[in-house]
C-alpha cells in the first residue's frame, strides 16, 4: 500500500510517499480501506519532533481516517454492529496517513447519515478531544459560558459548534477580524481579535466582570495567569496543547478565592477503553446533531494525499497548517 513516511525531522517536504505492507489487524481491531485521512496539529509536532510515537503505534502519521471495513476480528465488529462494507471513521494511534490503516474496533464509528468521506475524516481527532476536555473534565453545563482559544482551529470550530448545541454561551478567540467574522458565522456569540485586544479585559467587559465557567486552552504559557483572571467562581481551565509554551505562573490567590480547577490532558496515549466510552458518549450526544446538521464539518482544504509522485499532497496540507490560514479542517484523500 501507499503510505505517507517522515524520512527525517524536519520541514514539511520531509513526508514523502512510500510502499508499506498492508497492516493486519489483531484482536479487537478491524482493517480499514482508507478514502480520506484528516491533518492534525499532533502530525506537525511528530513530524518535527516533538511528539514521540507511543509504544505499539504505527510510525505513520496521522490520527483518524474514514473509508470501508475490509476485515478484522469478526467478533468484535459483529458485538459493535459492524459489517465488511460498512462506512466507518475512526480515531487511530498513528497510522492514518496509509491507504489501509487498523484501527480498534471500539474506537470506530459509523459515518454519520449524509456526510461525505472527506467530511468523516475530519470528526474523530477533534470531537473524541473536545468532549473529552469541554464536558468530560471541563464540565460544561447548559446555561454556563466557555471561553474557546484559537476558535478557527479544527479544535476550536468543534468547540464552538458542539457548545452552541448543548446550550452554551461561546466566546472564541481568534487572530483577525476575518477570523473572528468566521467564528461568529459558526455560532460563537462574541468573538475575540486578541491581536488588537486583550482577551482578558475584553471577556470581562462581555460577560460584565462574572467570568467564564471553562476555558479550552490550546496555548498555556503566558495565557494561563489571564486565563486564571477570566474564570467565574468554580471555573475549569482545560489545557489540551502547550504551543505559547510549558510555563506558566498564575495568582495562586485567586484559585483559592475563586475555587478554580485547573486541569489537562493528551489523548493519544489513552487506552482503548477510555476512548472507547467517549466513542459512545459522540454516538449518542452528538452523531444526530451531525446527521440533522446542527453541527457541520468545516473544512478548509483537501489534499491528495499520493498523487501518484513521490512528493506528498501531505506536505502542502502541512504547510497550510502552519501557516495558520486556515479555518477548520483540512484533509488528505486517496
């Protein structure tokens, strides 16, 4: 099969197609023929270095992938309703950037009604990630407000949909007006420019000095001493990414006085188990508001990923990426 490779840490013209043995799935795991694959900030990191491979995963880049059950341990698809044939998408280890890619079983689910493969390939990194940190460890409450960091990321246009849905106020921020523009048009209720703003100052004038219940961080370092400024009594700070980087100092008084938490996590390291449960949280919360399009991919470029040559459609899709130009998805095919 084809399969996208990192040669060496480096620049994105380090990905490079090459030839890999079909994978085989072992128990628990079905095999996948790969139709799209999505384009995640953990692919850049791996790419350049900063993301060990956790042990047993593929070298292969790429965290989720929608296409057709090939094969795999005929129990357990049978016991999850799968069938050779079916339309699934799936949160991977590693792996997604390949036109064959295994997958557990538990951590597949079946391609919302109406949605395309390209439009599957971008779900599963993001929503397993959002519910796990918005309403899992963050707690979000209908009727409460989240405060989303970078609202035209993948993650952040999950966020904001995905809040909005369950009754959330949503602030977002962004690093232009046009940005901005585009998380209002997805539903955020105020949009932040924090490159013309302070998101701090401009979160208490919006929600009149009260705060925001939860945050969903992408940034950490500096922004966590505001972030702890811009929580209500009983906030969560969720920190998922550490891209303004790993220190932070923060008033340590106003935690106390404000009883905040402040909390993380990293997803791709989880047992199968716990994604598992939040692959049933998804089909049973938020599959239908997909499928009634309450909640919409947003996808902003697609890549193929082969192309046939040597060159992969993988490194203009991580230049894009990088570039930070993008709003949503973007997505590789094969």
């Amino acid at each position: 099969m084809n399969a996208i490779e990192i040669t060496a840490f480096g620049a994105p013209d380090v990905l490079r197609v090459a030839q890999r043995p079909v994978p085989v799935p072992g128990p628990g795991e079905l095999l996948i023929r790969v139709v799209a694959s999505g384009v995640n900030r953990p692919d850049v990191l791996q790419r350049t270095g900063n993301y060990p491979v956790p042990a047993g995963a593929s070298d292969i880049p790429g965290l989720e992938v929608a296409g057709v059950v090939e094969g795999g341990d005929a129990l357990a698809m049978a016991q999850a309703g799968f069938q050779v044939g079916d339309r699934v998408c799936a949160l991977v280890a590693g792996g997604g950037y390949a036109q064959m890619c295994v997958a557990p079983v538990a951590q597949c689910l079946p391609i919302p009604a109406g949605l395309s493969d390209v439009e599957a390939a971008s779900l599963p990194e993001t929503f397993f990630t959002v519910w796990s940190n918005v309403f899992d460890r963050g707690c979000l409450q209908k009727g409460e407000t989240l405060l989303v960091q970078g609202g035209t990321s993948g993650i952040g246009v999950t966020a904001i949909q995905m809040a909005k849905a369950m009754g959330a106020t949503v602030l977002a921020t962004a690093g232009s007006d046009e940005k901005c523009a585009a998380c209002l048009a997805l539903g955020a209720d105020h949009a932040i420019n924090y490159n013309s703003r302070d998101f701090a100052e401009a979160v208490q004038n919006i929600t009149g000095g009260a705060g925001v219940d939860v945050i969903l961080d992408m940034v950490a370092g500096g922004y966590v001493a505001r972030e702890v400024q811009c929580l209500a009594e009983d906030g969560r700070l969720v920190i998922i990414a550490v891209q303004g980087g790993v220190k932070s100092e923060i008033n340590a008084g106003l935690v106390l006085r404000k009883r905040l938490t402040i909390t993380g996590s990293t997803l791709r390291a989880r047992s199968v188990a716990f994604k598992g449960a939040i692959a049933q949280a998804l089909k049973l919360h938020v599959w239908p508001l997909l499928e009634n399009r309450s909640i919409k991919p947003v996808i902003h470029g697609v890549f193929a990923a082969d192309g046939g040559q040597e060159s992969s459609g993988a490194a203009q899709a991580h230049a894009l990426m990088e570039s930070g130009r993008h709003v949503g998805k973007i997505v590789l095919t094969w």
